[in-house]
C-alpha cells in the first residue's frame, strides 16, 4: 500500500527554530548565529564583539557549539561574558532544539544578544535553521579568496559575511576584489565586514551593525 | 556528513507513518534538492546504520533528485543543475535566483498490507 507522506524531513528541527525565534523576540533578544570553517576565528571575533559590546553597555550570552571540550566557552568567560558550551558529540552542526535546551540552562534576565558560535563547518550546519535573527558566515584570508565558489550555499544563504584576518593580506595571495566579487554575485544582500582580530580592525564596524539590529528589535 | 542527522530525522517521520497505519515501512521515497548537499551514497548507508535493529531494518529508501531551477539575473538564461555548484549556462555568473533545490522531503511510503502483517505476528 503506498501512502502519501509528503513531510518537510527537518519540519521538527525548522518548529524548534521558530520556538527559538519566537523566545528571542518576546524578550527582546537579539540572536546570531556564526558558521565558518574550523579556524575561521569564530571565537576570536566573538571575544573582541563581546569586550567591544560589554563597553557600550550591552548585555550578551554566548552559545558554544563544538563536537568536544569547553575550551571556547573558557576563552568567551575571560573576555566577559557567560557561555554556554555545547558539545556535540560528534556531530557536525547545532540542532535548533539543542539551542533551546541550552536557553533553559541560561540565567537571561537583562539579556540583550545571544552569540551562537556553530560547530565549525561550512556544510552541515546550513540545512539547520537555529532560529537567529542573523547567520553569519565567516571566512579567512588562509583560507583563500576561492572559499565563497567552493561552498556557495553556506555563501548564498547567510544574512552577513565576515572575512577574517585581513592583517595578514600582506603576506598572503590573497585576492580581495575576487572574494568579494564572488560573495556579490551569490549573495548581494548580506551586508560585509573585513576584520582583524589581531589589530581590532573592523570590530567596531561590526558591533555597530548588532547594536543597529538590536534597536529595531527592541523596537 | 549531516546525512546521518537526515536519516534519524526520515526515520522518526516513517515510524509515525507506519504507527498511524498500523503497518511496516516496506520502501520510501524522498525528494532531495542539491542545496541539502546530501550525498546520496551516504544517505543509503546512514540509513542501513540508524535503521538498524528497529522495524525500519531492511527498508528501502528512494531518493528522487530535485534540480536547482534558477534565472540569471546578469543575462535571464534559465539553469538547471543537480549540483549545489550552480552557475549561469550562458553567461556564467552566480547572481542566480533560485526557484528550487532546498527540497528535504518525506514523499511517499510503500506500506506491508495488514494482511501480511498479521501474518507474520
């Protein structure tokens, strides 16, 4: 007998994320969540945005998705800000109702901005929305001006794209005018940001950019 | 490798469906668009390995190809592609509009007929 199921495959992962997104908004919290490959800088740009935003007054949270170990959550807390570490286990991507789970365990009284680092991938995680207001992608200069071509999905789909380590363009052929070119014609309504996190640059950009979307938020 | 999370997610899906029906899942079919950026050789293993040991052993999973159906939006010319790796046919250029490709979905399922069912039991 042939039956007619027709069901969305990550129907229950796109309900959580929308629980999610509906959590978020009736608290006014501002939620982004941040892809890259393993050694983007994921962290290290989530250390500077959260020192830079603890200046201006913000109150932010962090999510660490990472397959093992809390020594992302560790770095997070010695730049400021409580982190939630998550370990997968294994695999390769947050769920959304892992997400959930980890904003029950967080005290989010006076929380203004939750930063979800996903585990490092530029694959897996895209298939599965979180429910963030923002995702993220971020790029490196190491990693070559190609990366945009080699996986357009995680490109064309996300809401911002960072490259990251721009201080060492000098050393490296690296060709800026392509990387970007190719994020344009993917994608060009993500807003893009060039970033250091060795010498700061284009974190205030950046910082600007979350406390601009947070303000419509709060409305 | 997220096809392992697809095919808890496909196996969750069918148990209900053959829960509902008081049935076994003989086959199944499922619509992947290449957007998923599921590889069909690892869906196929992943869904012998989470199918294992439960009444989903031995069931066989179709996998319908969806392509990727997008207008250039630099020359107009229409694309099709069964790769995530999508670029203008005419002119080459990745501002596409994309009016398909993300399909991840449950079609049909090929239920045992109760009759067989009550055999077996």
């Amino acid at each position: 007998m042939r039956v007619e199921v027709m069901k969305g495959i990550l129907g229950s992962n796109d309900a959580a994320a929308e629980g999610n997104r509906k959590f978020w908004d009736q608290h006014g919290i501002l939620a982004l969540d941040f892809m890259g490959s393993p050694g983007s800088g994921k962290t290290s740009i989530f250390e500077r945005a959260v020192a830079e935003l603890i200046k201006r007054g913000s109150s932010l949270k962090v999510i660490e998705g990472d397959i093992a170990s809390d020594n992302d959550a560790r770095r997070i807390e010695q730049a400021g800000a409580e982190a939630f570490q998550i370990n997968t286990g294994g695999a390769c991507h947050l769920h959304a109702a892992m997400v959930s789970r980890a904003m029950q365990q967080l005290d989010l009284d006076g929380v203004q901005i939750i930063l979800i680092e996903n585990v490092g991938n530029l694959v897996c995680p895209t298939a599965f929305l979180l429910g963030a207001h923002f995702r993220t992608v971020v790029a490196s200069v190491p990693e070559g001006d190609d990366k945009p071509e080699k996986y357009p999905v995680a490109f064309r789909e996300a809401d911002g794209i960072i490259l990251n380590k721009i201080d060492l363009l000098p050393y490296l052929p690296f060709d800026t005018g392509r990387f970007w070119d190719l994020c344009d014609q993917l994608n060009s309504d993500a807003p893009q940001f060039a970033i250091s996190c060795t010498t700061g640059e284009g974190i205030d950009t950046l910082c600007d950019f979350i406390e601009r979307h947070l303000a419509e938020i709060a409305g | 490798m997220h096809e392992y999370s697809i095919a808890q997610y496909i196996a969750t899906i069918l148990s209900d469906v053959a829960q509902e029906h008081g049935s076994r899942v003989q086959a199944a079919t499922v619509a992947v668009g290449p957007m998923s950026m599921i590889v069909p050789e690892l869906l196929h293993e992943a869904w012998t390995a989470v199918t294992y040991g439960s009444p989903l052993q031995g069931s066989e999973l179709h996998i319908e190809h969806v392509p990727v159906r997008a207008t250039c939006q630099e020359c107009g010319h229409q694309t099709e592609s069964f790769t995530p790796f999508v670029k203008c046919e005419a002119c080459g250029s990745l501002r596409l509009k994309l009016a398909s490709g993300h399909e991840l979905q449950v079609v049909e399922a090929e239920l045992e007929d109760s009759e067989a069912v009550s055999d077996e039991s």
